[in-house]
C-alpha cells in the first residue's frame, strides 16, 4: 500500500472524546507528501495528571485551540479517500468516533489499518510491540514520543517498511 495516512491522538483524560492534539502524515507513492499537526481544545475540557505527564499538554495549551468540528475541516480534506494507519488503531479510531458521536457529526466510513498488530506478526522476537519499540527496530529515531505529529510519523515510517515486507 503506497498511499494511506498515518494518524495519532492524544488525549486530555480518561474519556476516547477528548481529544487534545492530533498529527497527520499523508504518504502519496510510497513517500511522505504532507503533514499537518494541531492543538484542539478537549470535551470535556479538563487534563489529568497522567495524561499531561504522558504527552506534557495542559489546559493552558489548547484553551484557545479549535474545537474538534473546525480542525476536523481541515483535516478531512486532506485525508480523503484513504487509509487510515494508526500504532495500536483501535485507539485512535475509538478516538475518531467518539468524537464524531459527541458532535453529532456523520462519521464517515474510514479503513484502519494497525501496525502494531503487523509489527507483532512481523517481530515476533521484540520484548513489546509499542510505538517507540518497533520504531526502533525499523531504524527510525523517535525524538518526540507522545507528539501527536511525531508518533504519526512513526507510524507511517513503521506502515511503510510493514507494507514492503507483506505485499
């Protein structure tokens, strides 16, 4: 697959709608054409301690981001009509349609794809099959782990190198 695009939230606490950063990685012809990172305010708007020590985002950073509904305009276009491939996808898409549903916005019908569940059939022999780890096993150098637009490009790295080996 040469062209899909790499997504990863983060969120702001406990609940899958809140989420307060997205990144995106949108490779075209196997290579990297485009990335677009932002800060969006959360619902409910509120940060635990956890989430903040994880990525280091705060109330402050995104009390005056968009909400989801307007950086999602952005996003849409760019995203259109393919793949979405994301590091342990079931939490990103939970992520998607959680807030989707609490907007009341159609949720279209995205493909995901998870390279964590590749990188486990891939890489058997990794002590775990997180993010950083499997990024390091590919060769790439994740400076930022927890960025939602370093973690993207991560993912996208790890998607490229998984769908040369099984195609």
């Amino acid at each position: 697959m040469d062209n899909f695009a790499a997504i990863d939230f983060e969120t702001a606490n406990s609940h899958r709608e809140s989420v307060c950063s997205v990144g995106v990685v949108i490779v075209k012809d196997g290579r990297v054409s485009d990335s677009l990172y932002e800060l969006i305010r959360p619902v409910p708007n509120y940060y635990c301690n956890w989430a903040t020590d994880i990525h280091g985002l705060t109330y402050d950073d995104t009390a005056d981001a968009a909400p989801f509904p307007v950086v999602w305009q952005k996003i849409a276009p760019v995203i259109e009509g393919l793949p979405l491939v994301a590091h342990n996808s079931s939490f990103d898409e939970n992520c998607l349609r959680s807030v989707f549903e609490h907007y009341g916005m159609l949720y279209p019908d995205y493909e995901f794809y998870c390279t964590c569940r590749l990188a486990r059939r891939l890489f058997p022999e990794l002590p775990d099959h997180c993010l950083n780890t499997v990024a390091q096993r590919i060769g790439f150098d994740l400076q930022s782990h927890h960025h939602a637009l370093a973690d993207a490009e991560a993912c996208a790295e790890i998607a490229r190198v998984i769908f040369k080996i099984i195609v």
